[in-house]
C-alpha cells in the first residue's frame, strides 16, 4: 500500500469511469496516462509503481486482484431454492432441497441434479443426465441426453448442450444420416457464453475440460476434446474430432479442420484457419494458419503489393527500352 492507508473504497469502476471514492486498475503500463489522468481515489498496480498523489496497492497480479475486489462489490445473486409449480419433472428425478427451478423447466427421466444446482426458466434437460453441484443453467439452454456437467459449471441463455454431430454417408445422390450415440462430458468451473452449440460424440463424449471458457456464438463440433483452462472466443468454430490441448487460446472467428490437433500453450489469432497439427507453444496466424512472425512478414508485403506492382511495371518499361536499343529483348 502507497498512500493514505485509512482511504475508504466505496466502488470499483474501469479507469475511465472511476471516481474519488473509487478504486480501479493498471495491468498495462501503456495505459500509465489514463490512471495518471482519472479522478480514482485508489489504483491497483504492480509491485514497484510510483505515482505520487495517488493511493496505491501494490500486488504481483492487478488484474486479478481487480477480479476479486469487483466479486466484493459485485456478489453472485442468491437463489430461493425450491420448485416452481410450472415446471415438470420426471417422477426418478431426485431434486436436492438447495435446488431452484424457475417456472417452465423440463427435467427428463433418471436425470441427478447436485447441490445448489440453479435452472432458469426454460431450460430444458431431457434426460439421463448429471448436473453439478452449483451449477447454473441460464434461460432456455437445452441439454440433450447423456450430458455430464460438472461443477461450478454456467452456461448462459439459447446454448444447446449434446444436439446430433453432422455426420452423414453420401449414397447414390443422398445424404444419410449417422447416429449420434455418444454424450457430452463438461469438467469443473466451465463457463459456456450465450447461443453456443456443443454436439454429442459419434460414439464417445464430446469432451471440455475442466476451467475453460467459451465465448458467445461458438460451434464445437462432435468428438472434439478441449482441455483444461481453454479459452473459446466469440464465433470460433472447431471441426469434428479436433483435440485442443491444455491453455490453448482460439482468438475470434478463428477455426479448424477436423480431425487436428492443436498443442498446449497454443494461441490461435483471429480469422485464422487451421489446416494442419499444430504443436505445443505456438502462435499462429492466417489461412493456412502459419507461424505468426511469418505471417507478419507476409502480411506487411501484401500491403505493399500495389506499390511494388508499380515499381514492376517502370522496371519492365525500362528494360523494354534498354532491349529495343540493343536490337533485341534484355531477358
């Protein structure tokens, strides 16, 4: 701590928003003008920052200490548990006395719920399947048969959790259709952003390991294994049976081809497309995904394209001249 240590917080807002009663952040020192700038009362830096005429605490990690104060501020909302009578569950089902269900929640047969579990309206579970303990199924999330959902787990509004993998056998013209026998196996601490589908294995789980989290609008494809601590940006989409290692990172609208496998510590930049294995601590970028510094390299020469285009042609029109001086071409 740096400062006035009897300083009292009264909020927590983002640098530009703060107030003198407020206390925000510096993770980045780029951003080191904004909080010299804002009117926050306290700043949460790293270890060693200076900045006279503010209060200051000091810790190894500001982001996630910011993390932590704004859950102080910011408490998760408390449930009333019981059942509503809007809703329908099947006679096996045993539902835990921490549980609330919302109005308009189906629960099909020989589904277990755990501890705490929390169903919005709407939300849909049709059977044979495991809740975790704490779970939270937000409004109309629809989870098909021989889903496990581990715990901790929030899925947010309109995600599908099991539908059918897209296999088909093409015969004489047609598209037939390949059962989709398998389930879904979602880890611990999972958070599944809003409108994503997940499908169901061909014959084993669709697999998402424990601590990833996925971002709105994201298509995970059948038999595809995630890791743990996986981060699933906006609009990614992940082919059939692609297996994404441990702390990969899948930046916006980035995708695979099926059947691949992406390393550990991987980080996959936006609108990349991955067509081929990629191994452990990499970064990759473009179509086909290549090495990012490479595809810097590349992507600084496509910009110049029109000008070097130019350049070629004074080249050819010089060469052209000097070859009708000689009496014949240059090349």
């Amino acid at each position: 701590m740096a400062g006035d240590a009897d300083f009292s917080v009264r909020g927590v807002r983002g640098v530009d928003e703060a107030g003198p009663e407020d206390i925000t952040f510096l993770a980045n020192p780029k951003y080191r003008s904004k909080v010299e700038a804002c009117d926050a009362g306290a700043v949460i830096a790293k270890r060693g920052f200076t900045l006279p005429g503010k209060n200051l605490l000091l810790v190894e990690d500001p982001y996630f200490i910011f993390a932590r104060i704004m859950q102080l501020f910011h408490p998760a909302v408390r449930h009333e548990p019981g059942i509503h009578p809007d809703s329908a569950i099947a006679q096996d089902v045993i539902v835990p006395s921490t549980v609330t269900v919302y109005p308009g929640v189906y629960i099909g047969e020989s589904t277990r719920l755990g501890q705490d579990v929390v169903l919005y309206p709407g939300v849909r579970i049709m059977g044979k399947s495991r809740i975790g303990d704490n779970a939270i199924l937000y409004p109309n999330v629809a989870i098909y048969p021989r889903t496990k959902i581990g715990r901790r787990v929030i899925i947010h509004a309109g995600t599908v959790i099991g539908s059918d993998g897209f296999g088909y056998a093409p015969h004489n013209g047609a598209h037939h259709k390949i059962p989709q026998t398998g389930g879904v196996d979602i880890g611990d601490d999972v958070e599944i952003g809003a409108n994503v589908t997940v499908d169901r294995g061909t014959f084993g789980d669709t697999v998402i390991g424990s601590g990833t989290k996925i971002d709105n609008l994201v298509q995970i494809a059948h038999n595809c294994i995630l890791g743990k601590n996986v981060i699933i940006v906006a609009m990614v989409g992940l082919s059939g049976s692609t297996r994404i290692g441990d702390h990969t990172v899948f930046a916006g609208q980035s995708a695979t081809a099926g059947h691949l496998q992406v390393g550990k510590n991987v980080t996959v930049t936006g609108k990349t497309g991955v067509t081929k294995n990629i191994p452990d601590n990499m970064i990759v970028s473009g179509l086909p995904a290549i090495e990012h510094k490479r595809w810097k390299r590349i992507r600084a020469v496509y910009l110049r394209l029109p000008e070097l285009l130019e350049r070629i042609k004074k080249l050819e029109r010089l060469a052209a001249r000097f070859g009708s001086r000689k009496g014949g071409s240059v090349f």
